[in-house]
C-alpha cells in the first residue's frame, strides 16, 4: 500500500526530525551522549449508563524527553512545549542538571552493537481504530452495557458500557546514531453491571475484550454477557471461616500473581537486592512444572514493540525453565549492574532513566480446562477477584483481599467475599499444583488458571 | 491580576474575550454548562541509589481541558497546545456532547475568593537544585549511620508548582498556584539470611525549608531504617477475625477506603455505593466524627479551589455515628441537589473532574492511648500501612500493614509480617469501641487513585480500636 506508506512517512518523518534535532542539540551544547523519546498520541473513550452517553473524550497529546550525559553523569528532561524555546530550554535544563548528579560508573546508553529494531511487520497497528466512525463506537459502549442489563433481571444498575481507542507513535533517537520509530493502535470493549438481590445488597463485576484492531474485539453481546454472568454469581457472598485450602485462581487473578514474578524478575529490583530472586539466578524457584517466558517478538502482541525503551531489540527470554530461574530482565543499566547482557526489556517514558518493562510475559499453559482443575478439588477457594496490593517482594509475603466461589465436591457453590489469601510467594511458586490449558492474551501478562496449595485463606 | 493571570494571558497571550469565546463555542451546541481548566506544571525529582546521586529530571507539562455538561453527560476534550485555534477545536469537539441550538449565556466573570492554605514564602520548586540534592544526600548518609544492618537505601526529593486557571461558563473565574514537595525514603536491612524493608515519607504544599526545620531527611531516613530493623524480626501474622487498633496518623487510610470513597457523591447519585441512601442512618458507632477537610494550611491534600474553581470546605461526613453528608462536585450537586463541597478534583488538564477527597481524618475521642491497648487480650496493633483498596460497590475494603504488632494479655509484643486487614465499610466503624485523645494527621505520602486518575490525599486518625476485623495474616 503505497499510498498508505506515504502519508505514514510524511507524519512520521517530524517527530523523527524533532527527536534527532534534540539529540544533536544536546551534544553541541556539550554532552557527551544523548537520548530522546518523541510521544504523538490521540484517544477516544466513551462511557454509555444506563442506556445514555456519559462521557464523550477526545484528545491528543504530545511530550517530549530527553536524557543527558556528561561523562558518567545523567540527567533527564521532559516536555510537552514543542515549541524552539521549549527545545531549547529542555535541552539546556538537562545538560544543567548533569552538572549536578553524581558520576555512576555504569551509566550510559547502551553499547552499540545491541541496538536495532526488529524487521518486519509486527501488526501493531491497525487503521480500523481511528476510522470507525463515533457514532460506532457510541454503540458498541451501547451494546455492551445493553446486553449486560438484559441478561438476568437482578442486573438493575450499572457503571457503564465503554469503548476505548487510542493510537500512539513513538520515536526514539540517540547519539549512537540509533533512530526508530513504531505505532500502536488499541481498542477496547468494557461492560461494569450491577446486580441487586432481594435484600438490597449489591455486587459488581466486569469484564472487557481489548485488540490493536477493531476487528479482532469480542462483540459487545458477549462482554455484556460475560460481565452479567460474573457479576450476578457473586450475589449473597458471605465469609467462610478460616482455614487452609486449595486455592484455585481464575486467570485474570492468576495473571495479577505472574505480574509478581516479573516485578521480582526485574533488574532494578534485583540488584537494589529489593526481589526475593537475587542471587537465585540457576537455582530452582518453582515446581518443574512451571516456565515462564517474556517475549516481546510476538506480532500483534500488547507487550510487542520491535526495540526497547534503549533502542535494543526485542526478544523472547525463557525466565523460568522447569522451575529454574534462567534470566532476569534487564536494561543495559541493570545489565552492567550485574554484569550480564541486556535482554532488551527497557522501559522508557518521558522522565527519568529507562526502568524494566515486560514483553509478553506469560507462564506455559498446562493441560486441563479450568472445569476440570475445579472438579479435581473437594474443598476449596475459587479467587476471581483480589482486591488490594498485599505483596512484599523483599520477602516473598503476600496476602491480598479475595472474592471468589467456594469449592464442594468439585463444584462452584456459593459466593464468597471479606476474605484473604495468603502465603509465603517463594512457596506458592513451588505449589502450583495444576496449569490451566486456557493462557489467553487479554494485556501483556497472561497465565492459566492455576491451583496452589497451602495458602491460608483468612476470614470469620 | 493575579501572578497566575500573568502566566496564562501574558506568556500564552490568552485574553479575557478568547476566554467568552471558548466557552461560547463549548456551549455552540446546546451545552448546560462549559468550564476551561488551564494548567501549567513544572516538576523536579532527585533520587539518590546506592550512595549517589543518579538521576535528576525536570519536565514542564502545559494543557487546557474544555468540559461540557448536558444533563448527566459531560463531554470533554483536552490540548497540550494553548494556540486559539488548537483550544477552539477543543471546545467544538467537546460541544458535541449535546445536541441542538446553543442556548447557554457565559456569565460574566467573578474571580472566586480563595484560602491562602500554603504560606511559604517561595516554593521550593523555585529552589536552587543543588539545595534538594544535599537533601537526598543526607538521608542516605542518616539511614546509612542508623544500623549497619541497613544494605540499601533510596531516596527521592520530588517537588511541583502546579499553576491552574479555571473558568466557567457560570462566571467562575479561580486560580491557583499550588506548591508540593515530597521525600520519600526505602531502606533495606538484611541479616543473615533475613531481608526486610522500610519505607517513610513526607511533605505538603510546603517549601523547602519544611525538611530543613520541621521534618528533616534524617528524621525521615532513621523512621524507614527502624522501621526495617524491625521487620527483621518480625513473625507471622494470625489469620481470622480478632481485636484490633490501629495506632494515630496514617493509618486513618482505613476511613479512605472504608468510608470516605463510598461517600464521593458521583457513586451515591448513581445508587453504585454501598453507602447509597444511608445519610441520616448509623454508620458508625456514636464515638466516630469524620470530616473531610480541604483547608487545613500546607497539607498535601488541601487546595485553596478545588479544580471546577470552587473553594474547599470542611465537610462532616460523619457526626457521632450518623451519616451526614457527601462529598460534592459540580455535576453530582446540580444533579442531587446537594451542595458543592469543593470537591471536584482531577489529576490534570487531560482528566474530568470528578468527587475525590481531601484530607480525611477521625476527631479526636475521650480514650488514653495506653488504656485502649491495655485493654485488649489478644489481637492487632497495626501502626504504618502500605496501599488499600474498595470495592465501593460491596463495600468491602482492605489495607495492608507495613509495622504491626500483636497484643498479648494488654501489652505490645512481637512484630508481625504480611498483615493485610479487611473489612465492610458500612459496617467497619459501627465496632469502633474506643477512640484515642490522640489525633495525627499523616506525614504527607498519600495518593489516592480513582478511575485511573491520581491525586494528592491526607489522611488522620486517633488511636481506636475495632473489636472485631478479619486479619489476613497465615499464623492460626
């Protein structure tokens, strides 16, 4: 597509611009490397209640950030004033504040035969975001909030139907000689019910279906639907005593779990020796059933992007093999840190040095439904909501509010909420009893149902 | 005119009749009411890691926000480019909201009278950066001294001077020039084979002479280091319902999240709160007065106007038990028939304004701290805490514990790890049994995110005691 390519380019061609003149301006001035990131973004979002728009936005957005050295000092600046004194004045701050930091033997950008970009087509973008018209994508807000009021009649309220869209282009630049640039486009369905019972208590769930293209969403019936199904089952919780169960967590809670064990996996908590894995690299830290890998190659994928945050290309990185801890994920700070190679997972936004970000980050699934991994406990703790943020990964000690179903002779049985789970997280991951045959991407982390033994569920 | 008004209309050369302008276009389709949020924010941060001084990053952030109301529907559109045309284009989209012949007058303009809550002579985000850094730099060095034990310590000094212009189709006419500084400090101490960390922090709309003077880095870096000397220690928490206290100050999140965001207006017109339809009923026992106060000099969560320009108010949402009142914003009082309570906040120029908190804390009751201990047999004194969260629907609510202990027989005993408390909010404070002489309000950390949107909260308590909540522990 030609055409398409050229209206692409010309675009494009002037946040690359503004990027590499930020860059050559910061080294006259007497850096000695340089990084900038030019950001163009444009959302929509809507949010239909009880039948009517709310809410109605729309916007675009710019910024711009540049990063300094002098010698083994950093600084970095940040804008969203595109304008020459606005340069200008980005870059005069940054090469000001460098004078001021402190010389840190591994600061840098990173070595130069690790930069690049992935080749090829990632199908990160799609047109079908921004040409769907409004009015559209009004309705589907629509649809999805109507399929969810219709479907039982204790849905009696609701927060809403919502469509999403947002596209972004992004521009790195450095003084290496490092230019690259990628869009992403991402559209997204939500439907938030409200189911009253009898007694007048009421209970809320969601659900959402999220894609770089319009076609690939799930149809607004099924987000509305499922939301219902999720929301109503929840209806007359009660607290269970306390006790230690099987703990079987949908995939949505599972994934909140994974994102633990990248957070513990990256280089910045690793060397600040703040993640329960320093030092474990080789060791085993879960069962032999466990693989987890990051993979920020996978075409069309949420955590996709064809070179880090550096300027480094994307990889897939085995974390976990059979319940050995492989890699950490790394930048080429936290990489030099720890005298390792970077594996491209930098993550940069306008302000401050690059952290560590994920690719695709998911755990192998496994061979049983989730159907079949419930009918396998007798009594136990079905968690498909956490609530809260109870983990310390210095320690390993996590304990999160839960709701979720009870467990009975293999099936769901009645609603539960008020409760915790919690354990130790170095032995959870070495409990992982059964994997899920359903990894399904819905953001850049994903996991099978999983089922751990040993934790305690605290309640009455 | 105010310094504000030169920043706006002298550097972006904005005028009173482009003002009539936008908003006449906001309003060009039939709109009830239109508002133009200007912001212009500069922010610094310095972090220390590791012994030095690796990073120092300075940004500059510029934008209007073009909000149309039509009955419940708020249309919204945002710029970060204040050139006429670009805010114009803004307004026509947001305009869009409603539908039919504009009909709408802008009234003429009448500046708002605010609180002058911030009473510092320069803000520190004019300081000279060299002075900030020493800062961070003596935090490390005090952590450092504290123990030896201690293996890693971070610290970061981040300051802000967020100048707002807010104008309303009503005649609103308010601004702001609103400082805030803050350190936060993270220790890690190791021993042996144990690690364990603390985590401290503080500030407000202050300048910079707060952490010279009044809370100082050392003060800041000695409580993180303590605090993670203790966790060194520390043994499992017990698992199920028991007594429990939580100790004054920044534990008072428990009313954020078990009250406070259940009474934000937006959710009880909606009928989503599980508080919805209790005003006038017990909530809580007849010990328990909350208010949310957005008036309090220098606190992080206080502002002179809120962000729809209206001032802030001392709002009792709770008096003796009964439930008094909610927390307003423009759309929600119009709508409910309330009054606005100066509520309306939002996180910046590309957000809408919606009912958010303050500075929310507990009146102080009759009870001697030591008593309220003395008279527990077994449970949990719970004195710092990490996040919590709500589900505002439910009501259920958690909040988990950085430094808690258990109560043994009336005496403070072992620290506890991995101590996570969860609750019911319509019900959490009706066991409330004893309510401390104490009240503190919080050093000045917290953030309270809704809908995505993060903005600065305060938060305070005196000691109390429940007696009954599930402690999420693993310990039987």
């Amino acid at each position: 597509m030609p055409a398409n390519t050229e209206t692409l380019s010309s675009a494009a061609l002037d946040l690359r611009k503004i990027a590499t003149d930020v860059v050559s301006r910061a080294m006259k001035a007497g850096a000695s490397a340089a990084d900038a990131i030019v950001r163009d973004e444009t959302e929509f979002s809507t949010v239909v209640r009880m039948r009517e728009v709310e809410t109605l936005k729309e916007a675009g957005s710019r910024g711009m950030g540049l990063r300094v050295f002098v010698g083994k000092r950093m600084a970095s600046t940040y804008s969203s004033d595109f304008s020459r004194e606005g340069i200008e004045r980005l870059v005069g701050g940054a090469l000001e504040l460098a004078k001021l930091t402190s010389e840190d033997p591994s600061a840098g950008l990173p070595d130069e035969s690790d930069l690049g970009s992935l080749p090829g087509d990632l199908k990160l973008y799609y047109d079908d975001v921004f040409s769907f018209p409004p009015e559209q994508r009004i309705e589907y807000a629509r649809r999805a909030e109507k399929a969810a009021l219709e479907a039982d009649p204790r849905i009696r309220n609701s927060e809403g139907g919502g469509f999403d869209a947002s596209t972004g282009r992004k521009v790195l630049a450095n003084s290496l000689g490092f230019v690259g640039e990628y869009e992403r486009s991402y559209c997204s369905i939500t439907a938030v019910p409200i189911a009253q019972d009898e007694n007048g208590s009421m209970q809320r769930d969601y659900w959402y279906s999220a894609a770089r293209s319009l076609a690939r969403l799930d149809s607004p019936e099924s987000i509305g639907r499922e939301a219902a199904r999720r929301t109503v089952r929840r209806l007359g919780a009660r607290k269970v005593p306390s006790t230690k169960v099987p703990i079987v967590f949908d995939r949505t809670v599972a994934a909140s779990i994974l994102a633990h064990v990248f957070e513990a996996a990256s280089g910045d908590a690793i060397y600040r020796h703040s993640s329960f894995l320093t030092g474990k690299l080789g060791e085993k830290i879960a069962g032999e059933n466990i693989t987890i890998i990051d993979d920020g190659t996978m075409p069309g994928g949420f955590g996709t992007s064809p070179f880090d945050g550096e300027g480094v290309p994307t990889r897939k990185t085995v974390v976990v093999e059979n319940g050995v801890l492989k890699s950490y994920l790394l930048n080429s700070y936290t990489a030099r840190k720890l005298s390792l190679q970077t594996t491209g997972n930098a993550s940069r936004g306008l302000a401050g040095n690059p952290g560590i970000g994920s690719g695709n980050f998911f755990l192998q699934p496994g061979q049983h439904s989730p159907q079949q991994i419930i009918a396998g406990v007798q009594r136990g703790f079905f968690v498909t909501e956490f609530l809260g943020f109870g983990i310390n990964l210095v320690t390993g000690d996590f304990s999160r509010g839960a709701t979720g179903l009870w467990i009975e002779n293999g099936e769901l049985t009645f609603p539960v909420e008020e409760v915790t789970v919690a354990g130790n997280f170095k032995e959870m991951l070495k409990n992982i009893a059964e994997i899920g045959s359903d990894l399904e991407f819905r953001s850049s982390t994903a996991c099978p149902t999983l089922r751990i033994e040993g934790m305690t569920l605290a309640g009455e | 005119m105010t310094q504000n008004q030169s920043l706006f209309f002298q550097k972006f050369g904005i005028t009173p009749n482009d003002l009539q302008r936008y908003l006449s276009e906001a309003l060009s389709a039939g709109g009830e009411y239109a508002d133009l949020y200007f912001e212009y924010l500069t922010s610094t941060s310095i972090s220390v890691d590791e012994g030095i001084v690796k990073s120092a990053s300075q940004g500059i952030s510029a934008g209007c926000g073009v909000r149309v109301l039509a009955g419940e529907r708020t249309g919204y559109a945002h710029t970060d480019d204040l050139a006429p045309e670009k805010i114009l284009r803004a307004a026509r989209t947001a305009a869009l909201i409603a539908r039919g012949p504009g009909q709408q007058p802008v009234q003429a303009f009448k500046e708002t009278a605010v609180h002058q809550l911030y009473q510092i002579s320069s803000p520190s985000a004019d300081a000279e950066i060299a002075a900030k850094l020493e800062l961070v730099m003596r935090a490390d060095r005090a952590a450092r001294a504290y123990d030896p034990r201690i293996v890693q310590m971070r610290g970061v000094y981040a300051d802000e001077l967020r100048q707002i212009l807010v104008i309303g189709s009503d005649g609103t006419f308010a601004d702001d020039i609103q400082p805030m500084a803050r350190m936060s400090i993270l220790c890690i101490a190791k021993n042996g084979n144990t690690s364990a960390r603390g985590q401290s922090g503080g500030g407000g709309r202050v300048g910079l002479d707060y952490f010279n003077n009044e809370k100082t880095p050392e003060y800041f870096a000695a409580e993180a280091a303590r605090q993670a000397i203790i966790q060194l220690d520390a043994r499992e928490a017990p698992a199920g319902e028991m007594e429990v206290v939580l100790g004054p100050g920044w534990p008072g999140i428990l009313l954020h999240e078990a009250i406070g965001h259940g009474l934000e207006a937006d959710f009880n017109r909606k009928g989503t709160s599980a508080f919805s339809g209790l005003i006038g009923k017990r909530v809580a026992s007849e010990k328990c007065t909350v208010v949310d106060n957005g008036t309090l000099p220098s606190r992080r969560g206080s502002i002179n106007v809120d962000d729809e320009g209206s001032p802030t108010q001392n709002t009792v949402l709770i008096e003796k038990g009964i439930l008094k009142g909610y927390l307003s914003d423009k759309l929600s009082s119009k709508l409910m028939g309330l009054p606005d309570t100066g509520n309306g906040r939002r996180e910046s120029y590309e957000h809408i304004p919606m009912p958010r908190m303050t500075n929310t804390y507990m009146l102080s009751g009759d009870d001697a701290p030591q008593d309220i201990i003395r008279s527990v047999k077994r449970g949990v004194y719970a004195v710092n805490f990490g996040g919590g969260q709500v589900d505002i629907t439910s009501g259920k609510f958690v909040f988990s514990a950085s430094e808690a202990y258990m109560i043994e027989g009336g005496q403070v005993t072992a620290p506890l790890r991995n101590c996570t408390l969860i609750g019911n909010g319509p019900d959490a404070l009706t066991k409330v049994s004893m309510v401390g002489n104490d009240l503190q309000l919080d050093e000045g950390v917290g953030t309270c995110g809704k809908d995505g949107q993060s903005v600065p909260v305060g938060v305070g308590i005196p000691t109390i005691k429940l007696d009954k909540m599930t402690v999420g522990g693993t310990a039987s």
